[in-house]
C-alpha cells in the first residue's frame, strides 16, 4: 500500500476518528478535556501511527497530557484494534501538534494590523478634511 494511496487515506480518518472517541471516554485525570486529535498517520505497513495532539490550555496540561496518554496507549491500541477491522493493529506514537495555537496567533495579528491600518486610515481623511484652503481668488 502506497502512503497517499485513498485506502492509505480511509484508514487513517478512521484511525483519527476512533481513537478520539477512546481518548475521550479515558478517565486519567492528566488527560485535558479540551484534548484534539488533530491528525493520524499510519504507515503503509500498519505497524505505526502517529497521532498528532493538540491541547487548548497551557504547556504543562500539554506534558501531563501527552505523559497520559502514553501511559494508556497499551489500552487505546487494544481499543482501536476492537473497533477498526486491520490486519495489524498499529504501535502508537503520540506527538504534540502546536497547529492551532499557531493559527490562533496567526490570526489575531492580522486582525491587530487590520485594525491598525483602519486607524491610520480614518486619521488620514481627517488629516485631509480638515485642512485649510489656502488658495485665494482676486
């Protein structure tokens, strides 16, 4: 199997999709509710994936996270070997994923140079209005 072939693909939505359920349904009180799983990649061969994880919060609910889940990766693979059909059940590596943060940030600098740009602007066509007319006709 081809790493971007579309059966490559289907197992890895379902791998993301199935062990969301699992991480949200485990009762390790290290593990965030606010948890995402943001990506699954699994290997052509099934023997690995990798699970990218997001957290909403801070850094260190990120590490108690992350040592949480892998503390319970034994069970979450158990789990996703009972509820995806696989010939191999896949080893799991759990790896931080800080892509919605970064956006997050993305996007409130643009909104700060955007609201700045306005600003300027509006000082601008007041700046230009209010200008005396120093042209004097005779």
């Amino acid at each position: 199997m081809r790493k971007n072939s579309v059966k490559n693909t289907r197992i890895n939505a379902e791998v993301m999709r199935e062990l969301s359920v699992a991480i949200r349904d485990l009762k390790d009180p290290r593990i965030s509710p606010m948890v995402s799983v943001t990506g699954a990649d699994v290997t052509p061969d099934l023997q690995y994936c990798r699970v990218y994880i997001s957290v909403l919060g801070s850094e260190e609910s990120l590490k108690k996270t992350m040592e949480g889940l892998k503390a319970a990766s034994g069970f979450l693979r158990r789990e996703l070997a009972q509820t995806v059909n696989l010939r191999h059940t896949p080893e799991l590596q759990f790896i931080e994923d800080h892509s919605i943060e970064y956006g997050a940030h993305m996007e409130e600098l643009i909104s700060r140079v955007a609201k700045e740009d306005a600003e300027k602007h509006v000082d601008q066509e007041e700046a230009s209005v209010q200008e005396p007319d120093t042209t004097e006709e005779v």
